[in-house]
C-alpha cells in the first residue's frame, strides 16, 4: 500500500476534539492545510458528529470537563469502530494515554506540540494503516461475494445436470410407454407409490427421490419384447412367457452405466462432493433387473430371496404389482381396492417383504390419493402414444 499522497489528503476528514480553545484553534491552522478539520468541545457533542458525517481520525484530548477522553472513544468505538482514535495527552496524563494504546486507541500525540512535523507524520501513519484495513476489508468482502457467485452458479449448474439426468430417464420410460400403450399412467403412479415408501421406510431425501425417479423405468426392458408378446390379447404360452421375463435382464443392460464407457464421451463438469454420476443408473439398473424378485425365492430372473433383492426394487415391486391388480390389462379385468390390498397382505412375507407392505399399508391413504388422481382414461392410450 502506497502512502496517502497529498493531493488525497484533502479527502479526509480529522475531528479535533478539545476543550481548550487554544489547542483545537492551533491544530486546525496546522492541518486545515492538508485535512477537512472539524471541531468540537464536547465529547457528547462530538459523538453525535462523527454519525452524521464523515470521519476519518479524530484527535481527542483525554481530560475534558463533560467527558473524558477514553470514555469518549469507548463509546465512539461501538458506533464508529473504523474511525482512527489519537489520543492528545499532556505531561501530567501520559500514563492514561500509554494505557489507553491497549484499548483501541491507535497512537498518542504529547502537548505542547514541539514539533509538528512529527504530528504530520502520526497522523499519516494513522490514515496509512486506516485505508490498508478497510481495503483489505473491501477485498475480502469482495472475495467472499466472488466465492458466493461461484458457488451459487456451480450449485446452479449441478441442478441443470440432476434435472438434465432425471429428464432423460423421463425419457427413457416413455420410450418403453410407446411399446406398451395399455399401461396407461401406471408408470406415474408407480413412481409415486414408491416414493412415499421409500420415505415411509426412513430413507433420505436424496435416496427416496432416486427411487422414485428411478421406478417409471422399471420395464424398460419390453422394448426388446417382440410386440406379437408384449400385445397379445389374453394369456400368453408357456414359452411366450419366459420370453416376457427377458425383460428384466434387457432392462438391466439398458441401465448399467458401465456400458456407456465404450462411448468415451469425455466429462468436463466437475462432480460435486457427496454426488455419484452413477446412482440413478445403478438404482435404475437394480429395479429393473429385481422388480418380479419374490421374497421365498419363486421370482425372475434369478430367484433371490430376502435381503439379498436390493430394497429399491422390493419397493417398486409392490407399487407395480399393486397398480397392475388395480388396472385393466389385455388378459384380466381390474381388481377392486379390496382384492388388492388382500393380495399384498396374503402375500406379505412371500412375494413382498414385510417391513415394506408394512409401510405400504400406513400410507395408503395417500397412495389411494395418488391412484384417484391419476386414473387411466380410455384414450390416454393414444395420448400417451402421440406425446
Ligand atoms: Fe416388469
Ligand atoms: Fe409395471
């Protein structure tokens, strides 16, 4: 930091504080020179100066009749902290003055005034040291506002590129829509049904929202159905059948991220801490594979059992199973409410797992909610089919 030239000198305001006409009347012939001067008497008189106007360093005598001068910069300080202090002191008070330099004073000029360069000079020094802090400040506070606007930005584009990601899996799981028109809004409320059983099982936000994010590409795999089995009013064979199971292993190797490295599409963006690129994948890639898993083990495609179905999937496979009794299908009518929630409970603990039919059943107000508010209507089909 270079020192304050003269020319600037005149920018800046001194507050000569003084009752002893004499003193406040000599200092300002000295420095009104180089220095806007302001004056005053009174300490009382003086704080409400140095709020009303503009005040760089004030020149304080310490003994004054209405006020003393550390008692002045005690309070001055609260309201004015910036303002640089100077304490004047005689001969008789110069203890006060040194004692004075530990509590904010900035330095101490002794009367009578020998020689006033040396005024001059504290009271450069004083505005040096002055203008250094509060540039400082400023940059500071400018590099905080620099650090926020990035952040802000970065968090901005982090949100672009979640919702780039969620869209394209919106995407993904009206492709499959197209394939299989008769499910009307069935992808919709599967979505729905599983998040509010990911919640209901204590689950974070961030998992809960991947599941529910995830579960509409649950039978992505039927693109690789052929449509004579994927459309075919009525019970499908034996063999039709198994073909039809395909769906989990085809849906799994649409969504494994793995094999989109082959692509070497390179990364640029900067992946925030606490974010993998991958979840949404992996988690759609699990409900696609494991969502016609049973509990005893008499599910497709491999027959697992208990805890080794990853939950996500144990979540969409009772909302799936749920919407699909409740909604007409080419090869059944739909089931009431009732017959419905008697299936899951006569299969808690067979096809579902226990914990999550349990959660099941102490939301269904509010999946009942959401299978009211999306009902398939008969031309949804072709809706669906043109969006
Ligand atoms: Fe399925
Ligand atoms: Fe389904």
């Amino acid at each position: 930091m270079e020192d304050v030239k003269d020319d600037d000198m005149k920018n800046h305001s001194i507050l000569i504080l003084d009752d002893d006409e004499s003193i406040r009347d000599l200092l300002e012939i000295y420095l009104s020179e180089k220095y806007k001067i302001v004056k005053s008497a009174s300490g009382f008189y003086a704080l409400e100066l140095i709020t009303s106007q503009k005040i760089d360093l004030v020149l304080v005598d310490v003994n004054m009749p209405d006020m003393s001068g550390l008692e002045f910069i005690e309070q001055a300080r609260i309201v004015e902290p910036d303002i640089a202090y100077i304490v004047i002191s005689g001969n008789r008070d110069i203890d006060t003055a040194i004692e004075a330099l530990h509590s904010g004073v900035w330095d101490f000029i002794q009367k009578p005034f020998g020689d006033m360069n040396s005024l001059d000079k504290i009271i450069r020094t004083a505005l040096d040291k002055r203008e250094l802090i509060l540039e400082n400040r400023r940059y500071k506070k400018n590099l905080e506002k620099m650090v926020q606007e990035r952040t802000s930005e970065l968090e901005k584009k982090n949100q672009e590129l979640l919702l780039s990601r969620n869209r394209i899996v919106g995407i993904l799981s009206r492709a499959a829509e197209f394939r299989d028109y008769e499910t009307g809004q069935h992808f919709i409320r599967v979505s729905k049904y599983s998040g509010i059983i990911a919640s209901g099982l204590k689950m974070d936000n961030y998992e809960a929202d991947l599941i529910r994010q995830a579960a509409p590409v649950h039978d992505i795999g039927k693109i690789g159905i052929p449509e004579r089995i994927l459309l075919k009013q009525g019970k499908l064979t034996e063999t039709e059948y198994e073909i039809m199971q395909k769906h989990c292993e085809y849906g799994e190797q649409i969504l494994q991220s793995q094999s989109l490295e082959n692509l070497n599409i390179p990364l640029n963006t900067v992946i925030p801490e606490g974010y993998n690129t991958d979840d949404l994948l992996t988690t759609a890639a699990n409900i696609a594979k494991y969502h016609h898993e049973r509990i005893d083990g008499s599910g497709y495609p491999l027959g697992l059992t208990g805890n080794d179905i990853p939950i996500e999937a144990k979540i969409v496979a009772i909302a799936d199973v749920y919407d699909a009794l409740g909604s007409v299908r080419s090869y059944k009518d739909a089931w009431s409410e009732k017959e419905c929630l008697d299936y899951i409970i006569q299969n808690s603990g067979i096809h579902f797992d226990r914990e999550v039919v349990e959660v099941f059943l102490n939301n269904i107000d509010q999946i009942q909610a959401i299978k009211l508010a999306h009902v398939d209507k008969e031309e949804s089909h072709l809706i669906i089919g043109v969006i």
